[in-house]
C-alpha cells in the first residue's frame, strides 16, 4: 500500500564520506534503524563498513543515474580548508553543491540537507543576541568561506523554485569545534593574547561536530526542514573565555583592526579576508528553536565544546589567522602588539620581497 511505502525507513546517501564531517555522519547512520540503507558517496572509499561504496566525484553530472535509489541526500562535500585557493575553492563548493541540487530534482530524491554556517547571519556589534532562525541574512559577501555559504544558499532558493518537488533543508552551525576542524574562530584561540575591539565584546557560541551529526540525522530524517541553526545553549561572554583559556584580551580600535587585517590579506599573509575577522570580535550567537521544538539537545554545553578546541591547538600559534613557525611564534609572543596582529615585522618584510 502507499501509506505503509511511505512509513518505510529512507534510504540515505551521503556526499564526502571518506573523510571529515561525512565520515563521522557516515559512521553514526551505517547502523542505525532508521535508515533502510545508507549509501556513501565519495573520490575514493572509505574505511566505514556496512554501507554501500559509490565512488564518483560528487561534481560528475552522472551523479543523478547513481542516485535514482536514494530518498535523502546528506550534502557533505567541500572544501573549507584555509589553504585553499580562494577560487578553486570557491568554484568546487559551487559546482558540487549545484550538480546535487540538480541530480536529486531529475533522480527525484525527496529531500537534500546543505550545511552552511551561522556565519550568513553576518557578525556585528548591534547583533541581536541571540539572532532568531529567521533573522535577515547580512553577511558580506567576499572572497572567504562566508561568501561561498552565501553562495550555496542562494543556489538552494533557486533550486526551490525550480524544483517544487524536492525538499531542501540548510543547517547553519554555529563556529565549529572538534578533531580536524581548523578555521578563522579556532585559529583565534591559538594567538597569545586575543584581538578585541574596543567598545565592543563578542560572545561565543560552539557547535560540536557531534551535535552538528546528531542534528544532521534529524534533517534527514524529516524531524525538521527549511532553515536550521544549530548550536550549543546560550553563550559565553568574553570575560569567561578567558578566564577558561587564561588568555588575556587586546584591545584595538576597529578601523586600525580591520584595516590592517585586510593589508595583511592583501599581501597573502593571511589566509582569511578581513571581514572574517568579524567573526572573532563582533557576535554571531543564534537561536536553536526548530530542533529544540523537535526534541534535539546538545550533547556538548559551550563551555565543553570550548575546553576541547583549547585542547586540539596545544602547540599551534597563529596571528590573524596565519599559522607561525615555532621561530615566528617565537618573536611574535615577545610583544603584545606583534603578537596579536604580528603587523609591524610583517609587512616590513613583505615589503622588501616586493621592492627585491
């Protein structure tokens, strides 16, 4: 009958599941009851048993003739790695996102799950905290990971509108924190002292990769849809941040902040734009409604969250973002403006290589 083919466990696939957040998705599902089959979609097999292997580039336009069995498709390919280069970053998370939005609609897969980032809420001082699910999306767009969610984003609305049929569900964790995740936020806590800007106090709310999993299985699952935020209870204030890292506040205007972050990008110093840099000094905090009204809790409280980010960057320094040699972390800890934007020495030298 219909009605009970509708009752039946889904069956799910799962882009980027050798490595990374698909990997640790992968594992969670491969046995669980709740899914009829799980099916793994990657470059290259991974070490996850129990699950059915298709291995393709995610970006082949033939995704749609291995996937004409799937119900839900977990999104879980990208690249979001500081070292990129910015364009051929940006243009595989693009063409990977548009080739499964469009794969499912012709396979005819019921729903598809993106996850991009609270960060499309945008960072600022006057941030409402914390931001409704529903608040306007006002981050800037640009060269950085913040431009391509944005971009992703903009690809799923259109893809509604294409495709009535399929449901397309887009998670937006709040900063990440776990084994292997390395970005603008976490690398801030590898500085000796952290950047703030004067007259300003960012609050700081985590998402674990478990919890990001345990909520990507709800998506999946149907428990919830349409837009979601996911994140640990509340926040912390800065003043708790650092009396759990013992690391002390620097606190600098922010045109001279801004300014020289983007002098620093522009040279390739750093990794990141300066708007980035929003993110680390200005609040993001969001609201959890859908999948607290679905029954979700955090495993990870932020506090919790934060200790084990601490934990991963033992023996890593950064200034800005750029990761520093055992000799430059050195000189850099010496000084409290150098060792907060590093911008003085830097530039210096980045200069003479342009005149030499």
């Amino acid at each position: 009958m219909p009605t009970s083919k509708r009752l039946r466990p889904p069956v799910v696939a799962v882009t980027g599941a050798a490595s990374g957040i698909g990997r640790a998705f992968l594992a969670k599902v491969a046995s669980s009851a709740d899914f009829r089959r799980v099916v793994a979609i990657d470059e290259q097999r991974g070490d996850v048993p129990d699950v059915t292997w298709r291995v393709l580039d995610v970006r082949d336009p033939l995704l749609a003739n291995r996937i004409s069995d799937i119900d839900v498709l977990v999104h879980l390919s990208a690249d979001y790695a500081l070292g990129s280069d910015a364009g051929e970053r940006r243009a595989y998370n693009l063409r990977a996102a548009q080739t499964v939005l469009t794969a499912s609609a012709a396979a005819r897969v019921r729903r598809v799950v993106l996850v991009t980032s609270a960060m499309v809420y945008g960072a600022a001082p006057d941030n409402e905290v914390p931001l409704p699910e529903d608040s306007a999306v006002a981050a800037e767009p640009d060269t950085g990971m913040v431009g391509d969610h944005l971009e992703i984003e903009a690809l799923a609305r259109r893809s509604l509108r294409s495709h009535p049929g399929l449901e397309v569900t887009v998670l937006r964790p709040a900063a990440l924190v776990g084994p292997g995740v390395d970005s603008v936020v976490t690398r801030h806590f590898e500085a000796p002292r952290l950047l703030t800007v004067k007259g300003c106090s960012p609050r700081w709310q985590f998402c674990h990769i478990d919890d990001l999993v345990s909520a990507l299985e709800l998506a999946a699952l149907g428990a919830v849809s349409g837009v979601v935020a996911v994140g640990g209870e509340g926040w912390l204030e800065q003043d708790q941040v650092e009396e759990i890292s013992g690391l002390r506040r620097f606190e600098l205007p922010a045109g001279l902040t801004f300014g020289t972050a983007q002098r620093l990008h522009r040279l390739g110093i750093t990794p990141a734009p300066a708007t980035d840099l929003h993110y680390v000094v200005y609040p993001w905090v969001v609201d959890c409604a859908a999948l607290r009204e679905a029954g979700w809790k955090p495993q990870w409280t932020n506090e919790a969250a934060f200790a084990q980010l601490l934990e991963l960057r033992e023996g890593r320094h950064a200034v800005v973002g750029r990761r520093l040699s055992g000799k430059e972390a050195t000189l850099t800890a010496a000084g409290a403006t150098v060792a907060v934007l590093g911008t003085a020495a830097i530039v210096r030298v980045a200069r003479k290589k342009r005149r030499t």
